[in-house]
C-alpha cells in the first residue's frame, strides 16, 4: 500500500515537472519570438508642402514607434521634424531603438516641397485725377507682382499703364503667373473727375483745363472699401449725383490698417500748371517718427535645436528719420550667445506709405535655436528700432524649440557602424575624437581612363557635435598635397585632416569680418595650397592659405555683379579665375583670382544655358566649366565664356539619371564625379557625359550614405573623399585594384 502511494508521488511529480518544463520552454520561445522583432516605425507615406522661399521650407511632421517590450519608443529622423527643405523632394530616414533588446527600426518617406502659392501684388490703392481732355486723362502707374518662389513676376495690366482713362470710375485689373503655373488677380480703380470751368483750345485745337481751375473746382468726395490685402485694392464708389457739368462727390472711409488713415486734401497746381491731387498724408505718430516694425513669425514659431532660425519684419519709417539702428534682446527662455544671432538689414522705398515719400526698411533676424532639455521650450525675442531723433518702435517674436537628435556614425565598422545619440549630450559633442586608425591608404597610385570596375570603401570617420573630428552638417570636401580639408558648414570653421582621418587644425568662428565664417558653405583647394571658401551667410567668397591664413575676400549681399545671395562651391581655372553658382540667384559669376567681376551667365529654367538652383561648378583641363543643375536634376558643360555646349541627366534612379545632383569634383583623365544626393549616392563620367559607374546606397553602413553633398578626388592619389552629410562622416573610396596601378 505504501509503495502504490509512492509509486503515485512519483508520476505525479513526474508529470508536473513535465508540465513546468514545456511551460518554460513554450514560454521561452514566445518570448524570444517577441524580442527578436524591432520596433514598427509608422510615418507618413510622403508629405507635400507648399514652398516658403525660393530655397528652403520649414515641414512638420510626426513620426511614431512601437514595440512588444514597450509603449513609448523615441523615434529620430534625418532630417527632422520642423527642418528646412530644400526645393523638390528630399528623403526622411527615421529611425527607432529598443531599450530593452537594442534592436533598431526602420522607416523611409519622402518631402516634397512645391510652389503652390500665387503671385502677390503691389498696386496703387486707387488713382484719383482731374480730367485733362474732354476724353479724359493720361495716366501711369507703377504695379508689379512677387512670388514666394520665383521672385519678380512679370505683370499684365489691363488698361496698361499710359492708355488715357475716360471720365469717372475706371477699373484696372493686373494679372500675374509664376513658373509653376500659379495665377493671381489684382484690381484698383482710377476715377477721372470733370469740371464746370470752360475749356479753352490749344493750337491744336484739342481742349484743355484752365490753369486756374483748382481754384475754382470743389474737392471730390471719394468713397474707398477696407484695404483687406495687398492683392485686393480699395473699391471706390461715385455718388449719383455725378453729371457731365458737376464734379462728383467722393468720401473717403477709414483704411482698414489700425495705424493709419488717408486724407485727400484740395487739388493743387504741379509746376506745369495742370491740376493734380494733392499728395496723401500719413500722420499716424504723434511725432512722425516710426511708423511701426512687425515681424512675421507665423512660419518660424516651432523650431529644432541648432538650426538656424530666420524671421523676416518690416519696419517703415517717414524720410525725415533714414538713420535708423537695430537691436534685439531675449525676453524669456535660455541665454543665447549673441555671436549666434544678428539683424541685417535693407532699406527700400516704401511701398506700403509711398505717398509720405517714406522707406520700408526690410528686417532679416537670424538665430541658432539653443540647446534644449525639452521640447516646447519657449524664446522670446524683442526686436528693437530707433531713430536719429531717440523716437523708437518695437516688436516680439516667440520661438518654441524642440529637442533635435540625430542619427550619428561612430566610425566603428565593424561592431557598431551608427548610434542613436541626442544633441543634447554637450560634453561628448564637445569632445575631440581619438585619432583614426593608421591605414595604408596614402601610397600613390595613378588612375586609369577605365573605372569601369567600380570603387571600394577604404575608411571613413567622424560624428556629429563640435570638438576636433567632429561635424554638425558638413557640405564640401577637397584633398590635395596629402590633406583633407572639409567645410564644417554650422561650425563655422574649415577643419583639415590626413588621408587617414587624423585630426590635423581647424579655423574659423562665426562672424562678420575677414576670416570670421557663417556657415562654412563649400570649398575648393589648389595644388598650390590656395583655398577658396563660400561664406554663405556673409554673402562672400574668403581666400585662405593652406595653414588658414585670411588672404583676401570679396562679394556682399545683393543681385548685382559681384553680389551673391547663396553662393556655393567655387572653381578655378587654369588662368586663375573662379567661378562661383548662386543657388538663389541661378546664375555662374567669374572673377580674376583677387576678386574683381569679370562676366555672369545664366538665369532661372529648364532650356539649354539655364538652371535652377545650381549647386556645384568644376572646370576641366580645357577650361570648361560644368554645373550641377540640382534643381533640373542634370549636368550642365559650358565654355569658359559661358557659352552652352551640353548636357546629360534626368530625373530618376537609373544609371545616369538624377535625384539632385549636389556635388562635383574631377580627376585627372577629366572624369566628373557626381553626388546623386537624393538618390544616396555617387556617379562617375566622362567629359562628355558617357556613364562610367556608381557607388553608394541610402543607410549608415560603410559605403552607405544619407544625403551626400560634397566630393573631392585626390588627382595624386586616386583617392575620392565624400561628405556623408547625413551621417556626419567623411567616407573614403579607391577605384578597384584592376583599374589601379601602383605608382
């Protein structure tokens, strides 16, 4: 009896250990199979966004992760939310990483900034003028139209400007098309008033209005609609009283502005004699002083920490106070450092008070967003005006910055090619890099005419942040003479390496004068050592020697010869002379080696000869010049002169096809090597455009790309260098061992 109880323990224990152990072993495999999954990154299939400006567009977007071992994953893209972009489509690559297994998911969309925005307008208010012939008066008037993309826009007026206007209310309407196909309307009215006084006749024998009519003629009322925009003029109304002997009444109702009214006083004699209406006053101060500064932030309240923020203001003034000065000053949030923010400025006649002869004085404040522990921090910024005479005006602007982590290259190829790391760890991007590993990469060897063979990864170092080795949106790379120098674009400095990665010097700060930088743009070395960099936001080129001592500078703002508003990667010739593109402005400008103009061509479209949004230029041993036409997504060759002789390229992924094609370097056969950017990676050409290979993919391992922007071949080494912007790295390549003979 016992021994049938313990026998009956025995398969008991038995069977619950049994139970236990698939138990476990079920359980084990669940849970594997649920940890071996990453995160699900969920974002948006594309964007479209109607382009801001000519160049860049601040898009907003949101990105989500989620996974089995837990609820709130941070997702990181590149570019991230609330970014600028450029014209076109650009790549969104997000990115999330699971606390607890370390796994890393994926997500992938495109940005597509378009111009859908029409033409706004500058129209008179509205033309009010005494009749100077029986059939009327001849009347001219200025009226034009902008876009937001394209800048000045032809305008079509109908009457135009000139025709003779036929007693009473008349109604000009002015229409305007951009390059995108988007149309706006503008309307404004022209009254013509009569007079009981007798005409006498000219030798002609055409009736004129007496000299002394204004003496005689009572003031016409005039009746003017609230000015709801600058595209909408004042509609103006005739009372019924008007007769062809009896000069209309007309009333004038309040402008709709808060600051100002119009007043129309009694018609005066000009100096020829004729009557015209007395000049509107504008009296809105009591002391006449500044008429108002108003900053614009709708666009620019939501920003990512470390981007440049830009807000546009206007402030209008009469012509007795043209000496004004600018400030600014924080009002709230975090201190920022004031070498990171200014005011530029440019004073125009105004078009909003034109009849106090007054000046509109367009306002530019730019300022990198700070560092932030959390998102929805809030800046305020007062932007301050003030007069010769101590009179002064102001306005604010609030700013909400939001944390900006980026994707970072570690340089460890093998074990860890890329880390998820937040801008918000200062003293680690603050921090210099070890030096890189020694490789055998510097050996000369001699390139041959065939690269058919391809290329292959040699080396590649850096990250982000802002110590020695480190880069925060690097455009352009260059090597010669055993060096590698690099435009460290939002460090405002260059910084110089060997080929194998070690960090040699560095120069520049942000700043205005001569080897102070703004966003170190894009360079080009020579072999005498010679450096040419673009000073994107001093509107300059700067010359250094191949240690960074400042030579000279040349280039301010504007559109004239000689003025740049977006000036990118320079050329130069076999005489000396360079050539710089200008992404805004989409033209070539060549200058001797010292600075001094020489001739321009180009301008904004898709035909032979013209461009859109160029970004670099390299010139051949015969001195021809070739263009990547990034906007029109091809390569464009010129003469010297800047005449057309070819081109290659469309729109696509397919050999010899562009998704905005970015940088240009050239070797010493003449091969043009290409940065297809969008499409993550590099192509190689003849002279002529033939089609010789490619290298490069979208991702973060070697070989791999996010967003290449410049490239540099090393004419004594072979060597190409590419600015892996995205990942914050410079990658090295050599063509192939069989296209390659030691030298």
């Amino acid at each position: 009896m016992i021994r049938e109880k313990f026998l009956g323990y025995i398969v008991a224990i038995f069977f619950l250990s049994y139970n236990l152990i698939i138990f476990q072993f079920n359980f084990a495999q669940d849970a594997q199979g649920t940890v071996t999954q990453p995160p699900s990154v969920k974002a948006p299939p594309f964007i479209i966004a109607r382009a801001a400006g000519p160049s860049w567009t601040q898009v907003n977007f949101q990105v989500n992760a989620t996974s089995s071992t837990s609820d709130k994953i941070s997702v990181y893209c590149n570019p991230g939310s609330g970014s600028a972009f450029p014209m076109g489509s650009t790549i969104v690559l997000c990115a999330a990483k699971d606390p607890v297994t370390n796994l890393v998911g994926y997500a992938m969309f495109n940005v597509t900034v378009k111009d859908t925005s029409p033409p706004t307008f500058k129209v008179p208010h509205s033309i009010l003028k005494q009749a100077d012939t029986l059939q009327g008066s001849r009347i001219t008037y200025n009226a034009n139209a902008s876009d937001t993309v394209d800048g000045k826009t032809i305008t079509t007026c109908n009457p135009p400007s000139g025709s003779i206007f036929s007693l009473g209310l008349n109604k000009v309407t002015c229409t305007a098309t951009d390059k995108s196909g988007n149309s706006g309307e503008a309307s404004f009215s022209v009254i013509i008033g009569q007079t009981t006084n007798k005409l006498h006749s000219t030798e002609s024998g055409v009736p004129t209005l007496s000299q002394n009519v204004s003496k005689q003629l009572h003031s016409p009322e005039l009746t003017v609609s609230d000015n709801a925009t600058k595209s909408t003029s004042p509609e103006l109304t005739v009372s019924d009283n008007a007769t062809k002997s009896t000069s209309p009444e007309l009333t004038v109702s309040d402008n709709a502005t808060k600051s100002e009214s119009l007043a129309v006083d009694n018609i005066i004699e000009n100096d020829t004699g004729a009557p015209q209406v007395k000049e509107i006053e504008n009296n809105p101060n009591e002391n006449n002083s500044l008429i108002k500064v108003t900053f614009d932030s709708g666009k620019n309240s939501r920003v990512t920490e470390g981007s440049l923020v830009k807000i546009n203001g206007t402030s209008i003034h009469d012509s007795g106070n043209d000496k004004l000065s600018f400030t600014w000053k924080q009002t709230g949030g975090k201190r920022i450092n004031p070498e990171d923010a200014r005011i530029s400025t440019q004073t125009i006649a105004s078009q909003i008070a034109p009849q106090i002869g007054g000046n509109t004085t367009n306002l530019t404040f730019e300022v990198t967003a700070p560092r932030v522990t959390t998102d929805d921090d809030k800046l305020t910024f007062e932007i301050i005006a003030e007069d010769d005479k101590g009179h002064s005006a102001s306005d604010s602007v609030d700013i909400f910055v939001d944390k900006n982590p980026k994707l970072v290259g570690t340089g460890d190829t093998q074990k860890s090619p890329n880390i998820l790391e937040s801008a918000n760890n200062e003293e680690q991007n603050k921090s210099n890099l070890p030096l890189a590993e020694k490789r055998d990469v510097d050996k000369s060897v001699e390139v041959s005419t065939s690269l058919d063979k391809g290329f292959t990864f040699v080396n590649m170092w850096g990250s982000f942040g802002k110590g020695n080795g480190r880069f925060d949106g690097q455009n352009d790379v260059d090597a010669m003479n055993g060096h590698v120098y690099v435009a460290d674009y939002a460090n405002h400095r260059i910084q110089v390496f060997d080929t194998n990665g070690n960090y040699i010097t560095k120069w520049g700060t942000y700043g205005e004068e001569n080897g102070q930088i703004h966003k170190a743009s894009a360079l080009t070395v020579l072999p005498s050592g010679k450096i040419y960099l673009s000073d994107q936001f001093n509107y300059r080129i700067q010359v250094f020697t191949a240690n960074g001592t400042f030579v000279t500078t040349w280039g301010t703002k504007g559109e004239g010869d000689g003025q740049f508003l977006h000036p990118h990667v320079p050329a130069v010739d076999s005489e000396g002379n360079v050539y710089v593109s200008d992404r805004d402005l989409a033209n070539i400008q060549k200058f001797t080696s010292d600075g001094k103009f020489m001739v321009k061509w180009s301008e904004e479209g898709s035909n032979d000869g013209q461009l859109s949004k160029p970004e670099s230029v390299v010139v051949d041993s015969k001195d021809n010049v070739y263009v990547a036409d990034y906007g029109n997504h091809r390569i464009q060759k010129f003469t010297k002169d800047g005449n057309f002789i070819l081109k290659w390229g469309s729109k696509g992924v397919g050999d010899g096809e562009f998704n905005g094609p970015a940088g240009l370097s050239i070797d010493n056969n003449d091969n043009i090597y290409v940065t297809d950017k969008n499409n993550n990676r590099a192509q190689v050409f003849t002279a002529n455009g033939t089609f010789l290979t490619k290298f490069g993919s979208q991702g973060n391992a070697t070989s791999q790309f996010i967003l290449p922007e410049g490239i540099g071949v090393d004419m004594k080494t072979g060597l190409v260098y590419v600015a892996d912007t995205g990942n914050y790295r410079i990658q090295v390549f050599r063509p192939v061992a069989s296209s390659v003979t030691a030298a």
